[in-house]
C-alpha cells in the first residue's frame, strides 16, 4: 500500500503541472500523513539537511566550469582538433562528432552542455557538406549522453550521494564504459552512413594538424589534471570541481582571450540557476528518499523482487529494464534521485557491487535522455539546429539502439566494468 500512495501521489502532483521539487515532497507528506507521522519540522530538516552535503559542491563548481569551457572557446578547440584529423575521411564529420564528444564529456560531465555545443559547432557544417541532418543530429544527441558516464559526471555525484557509494571509484569504473560507449558509436556510424555521397573535408597538412591540436593543449590538460589529480589522490571530487574552475577561467581569461571580465557576471548567472534547480531537486528528493527508508517501501520491493534475488545477473537485467522504462518518461536527475533510494538497499541485499551498478544505472539514465517523450537532448539538438523533433527521433534510433546493445554487454560480462576499476585502483 505505501508503494502504491507514494507512486500515485508523485505521478498526480506531476500530472498536475508541478514542479518535480514539489511533486517529491507532496510524495513524502502523503507518506507521511499514511503513517500517521505529519511533522512538518522534520519535512524541513530534512530538506536542509538534503543540500547540506560537501560533496554536492561539486554540482554548482562543475556546472560554472562547463559555462567557462564553452564561452572560453575549450570546446570549439577540441572540435577543430578532432576535425584535421579524422575530418578527410568518407564521413568524418560523424568520427569527429563522437571524438570531440569523448573528450568534452572528460571536461564537463553534462549532456545538455556538451550536445548544446557539440550541435551549434558541427551540425552547419555538417549541413553544408550534404549529410543527412536527421541521422547527424541522432549522432551528436547520442554522443552527448557519454557526458554523465565519463568523469567528472554530475550524475555520479548525484549517485554517490544518495546511495553511500564512494564517487572517486565511480569516476574510475565510469572511464572505460564511456569510451566502449563511443566506439559503439563509431562502429554504428561507419554501418549507416558509409554509402553517403557527403562531400569530404580536404586532408590537412601534419604541420597544421599539430599546430591546431598544440592550439587545444589547454582543453586536453584540464582532463588530464582532474583525472590524474583525483587517481593519485592529490583531490576530491569535489575539490576537482573548483580546479575546473579555476583552470578554464584562467584559460579563458588570460590564454585563449575569449572571455571578457564584463562576461563573468552573466556566466556565473547561468550557472547558479541551473545548479539552484538541482539542488533543491536533490533536497526534495532526500526528504522523500528519508520517508521511503521509514516506510520500509525498499524491503517491499526486495520481496517483489525476490523471485529474481537468487541470479544477480536476472536481477540486473530486470532493474535496467525498469529503468529504461522509467527514463522514457522521466529526466535523467529525478529519476536518479527518486530510484536510487528505493532500488541501492535491493542491491546491496543481492550482493551486486554497488559500484558496478551505479555506472550501469547511470548509463541507463543516459540512454533516457534520448528516448522520447521527454529525451532532454533531443530538445537541445532540435533547438540548435532548428530540426524537428519527429526527424531526430527517426535518426536517432540506430545510435540509441547501439548504447542499449553496450548496456547488455555490461550486464553480461560485469569484468567490463570491474576489470579496469580494479586495475587502475591498483596503480
């Protein structure tokens, strides 16, 4: 009965037009009011207590440094690296897309930033050149959903959170994932966009391709300084989050000249009111995630789930196919915060690594910002690149299906995951 008045109670407040924030705690008070228990001092503590949380500080730092990487003119450099390159080749356009996406996902961990400015770079350019804009614009959508995989990933932040798991190992086990991501990309690319008559970029001299790539050192060693610096244990998470910062101001301000004091203002806006939105979203769903554990909801999903505890490997494939289903209605952070708390004590009780499952249940979450009605990224590509959404949809679904077909590898062969976290915790 609990399950049912906590999903009825969201699912009405949300039908109703409201805001997901309070859409969780109009959840948590109808728990509350079930169990006789309506206290609302203790809606409040919780609340604060929510946002009251050093690794959160991560969010608002790592979202300030995607508004300094793009306005700084670091993405577009990676871009035009990627592009003297792999750009001579039938199809470069897409090889670069999926590169550029692999390295800006290092440097942000947002897909909404990394597709925004992924789109506005490639997508006139790969218009001009004669591709087809619906399948180009299902590839740079697919290839901004490796952003919450590859570190520093907001989503694993969220996760780790949440769910008590130890965020630096989730960045670790989150690194080979999100390349086996793009390659899944690139293979599926080369299959449906090998016959088109495009017209090719001019192969570039060695001399210009070093020059260019010399031109992104910056953008490249800020990947290498968060990565490196969290592995050798020199910074936390969120520590990395402020060196973001710090080094794409610098870069922006002092080395590539592209940001002007007057722009920091409105950057600094931008990114408070993004992180304002995810945090009160985070807040809100700790106060319904404190109610779910009194109402004992994750002792009766275990027993929902019970038929399936005995095959972890069943289990798992149940769980990702909930989470699919959940993703096509929900964005990427609700459905992490509302579903982590429910699903981590199920987890834990069957014996799966909780690190294993946070990067699959974090790539799931992904795949979800492409799947329609909601498909967050799917807005971003139409919007940039002023296609419809019903022509998005129909070139992205080679590219979704592809990240599934790595989803179910993962759930396989667990070592694909494991194997690298492993090894690179033991360097």
């Amino acid at each position: 009965m609990t399950i049912l008045i906590f999903v009825v109670s969201l699912m009405a407040a949300m039908a109703l037009g409201m805001p997901l924030a309070f859409s969780l705690l109009v959840s948590g008070v109808a728990l509350m009011l079930h169990m006789d228990a309506f206290d609302t001092q203790i809606v409040s503590q919780n609340l604060i207590n929510g946002a009251d949380n050093f690794p959160l500080m991560a969010v608002p730092f790592f979202m300030l440094a995607g508004e300094l990487m793009n306005a700084g003119g670091m993405s577009r450099r990676i871009v035009n690296s990627a592009l003297v390159w792999v750009g001579h080749f039938r199809g470069g356009l897409g090889y670069v897309a999926v590169f550029a996406a692999i390295i800006m996902a290092s440097l942000s961990g947002s897909a909404v930033a990394d597709t925004a400015a992924l789109a506005a770079v490639l997508m006139p350019m790969m218009r001009k050149a004669g591709y087809r804009m619906d399948r180009s614009a299902g590839l740079i959508a697919a290839g901004g959903i490796i952003a919450p995989v590859i570190p520093p990933s907001i989503g694993f932040i969220l996760f780790g959170v949440i769910g008590g798991v130890s965020i630096s190992k989730l960045f670790m086990a989150g690194i080979f994932p999100g390349i086996l991501m793009g390659l899944a990309l690139i293979v599926t690319w080369w299959i449906v966009a090998r016959n088109d008559n495009v017209q090719v970029s001019p192969r570039v001299p060695m001399g210009e391709k070093i020059k260019v790539t010399v031109n992104a050192f910056w953008s490249y060693l800020l990947a290498i300084t968060i990565i490196g610096g969290m592995k050798m244990g020199i910074f936390t998470p969120t520590e990395a989050a402020v060196v973001a910062v710090v080094y794409s101001l610098f870069v922006g301000l002092f080395i590539y000249r592209e940001i002007k004091f007057k722009d920091l203002f409105q950057l600094i806006l931008n990114a408070a009111k993004t992180s304002s939105v995810v945090m009160f979203l985070v807040a809100a769903a700790l106060v319904s995630a404190w109610l779910i554990t009194v109402a004992n909801i994750p002792a009766q999903i275990v027993t929902l789930m019970e038929p399936f505890m005995g095959n972890q490997m069943l289990l798992m494939t149940m769980l990702m196919l909930m989470v699919l289903v959940v993703g096509t209605a929900l964005d990427f952070a609700p459905t992490v915060l509302i579903l982590t708390p429910v699903l981590m004590p199920l987890v834990r009780q069957a014996g799966i690594d909780p690190v294993y499952f946070g990067v699959l249940f974090i790539i799931n979450n992904a795949i979800g910002l492409l799947t329609p009605p909601v498909g967050t990224v799917l807005n971003v590509v139409c919007g940039v690149g002023k296609i419809p959404m019903h022509e998005v949809i129909k070139g992205v679904w080679p590219f979704l299906l592809s990240q599934v077909v790595v989803m179910g590898l993962l759930i396989v062969f667990p070592q694909i995951v494991l194997g690298p976290l492993h090894w690179m915790l033991r360097l």
